[in-house]
C-alpha cells in the first residue's frame, strides 16, 4: 500500500512577486514546508523563482532566529546572506553583538570576525577569472603549498598563496 500523498502547497502569488521584500515572511514558509511537506520543498522554491540552496537556508534563518526577538525590519536590512550566517554561528547571548557586526560589515567579513574574532580594516577581496587550464596550474600549486580541496572550492588557499609569492619574492632577491 502506498504512502498518503499530501495535497500540492498553495503559495499566495503576492509572496511570490515580492518574496525579496517579505524575507521573513518567506522563510517562514519554507520552513513550514521543509518540516510539514518535505516533498514539496523543491516545488515550492521553484514557485518563488529562487534556487534550492537559497531555499533551504532561508528555512534555517526562520528555525534559528524566528524566536530570538530581533526586529522584522533589522533582518530584512541585513538580507539573506548575513542571517544564514548569523543563523549558523549565533546564539541567544551573541546575538545582539553579531548584529551590530552584520550591520556594519559585508558578508565575508562578518564571516572573518566570527571565526577569527574580528575584521582587518586593510584587508581586500581579489577576484581573479582564470581559464581551465591556468586554473588547473593554479590549484595544482596552492595545494603544493597547503591549501585543501574542498567541495565549494580550497581551504586555506589565502595562507598557500602567500607562502607561494613569499617564496617567490625571497628567490627574486637572492638573484
């Protein structure tokens, strides 16, 4: 005997033309569905025009931060990015702190200063666009030097590039 399949869920189309403007209002959805309808997970996102992945983290904000009393208005000025942040690293005692942080920083910083316990003022961001081949000699030689593969790309290739101009620099002035 087969599973009772439950009914397709209905999402109201105003949510799905303004689901960017009403953030809380959509996690909350998805959270319901992800909990209640699990199989309708994907239907539903499509249906708000976002990505699964997006979907899913917007379902994480409202579990972890739904009860922890901070205004609908702070959190939508954050956006999503920094609240799946905040809904994987912060607690009921931080929280207040970390949205101070969040309020004043991008989201890779807000990363930076909860792992390392705060932000470098002077630090930049490099983006670099390589072909298949220079990215293939590039990864070969930072994990030569210490970074690690990982699924959405290397671990601790910062540190690696670093040693790889270090060294470089070093060999120059010996010459």
């Amino acid at each position: 005997m087969e599973g009772i399949k439950k009914a397709a869920v209905e999402v109201p189309q105003d949510l799905i033309d303004h689901s960017k403007s009403r953030l809380l209002e959509t996690a909350s959805l998805l959270r319901k569905v992800r909990d209640e309808n699990r199989d309708e997970f994907r239907s539903v996102a499509t249906k708000l025009r976002m990505r699964l992945r997006k979907a899913y983290h917007l379902a994480q904000i409202d579990e972890a931060l739904s009860d922890m009393d901070i205004p609908a208005e702070r959190m939508q000025r954050l956006g999503w990015t920094k609240l799946s942040i905040l809904a994987a690293y912060g607690k009921k005692e931080t929280i207040d702190d970390l949205l101070d942080v969040a309020e004043d920083c991008t989201a890779h910083e807000l990363k930076m200063y909860i792992h390392k316990g705060g932000i470098d003022p002077g630090g930049r961001t490099v983006v670099l666009h390589f072909d298949k081949e220079q990215y293939a000699l590039l990864e070969e030689a930072l994990r030569a030097k210490g970074a690690e593969p990982h699924p959405r790309g290397l671990l601790g290739k910062e540190a690696a590039l670093m040693r790889l101009v270090t060294e470089s620099l070093a060999g120059s002035a010996s010459k």
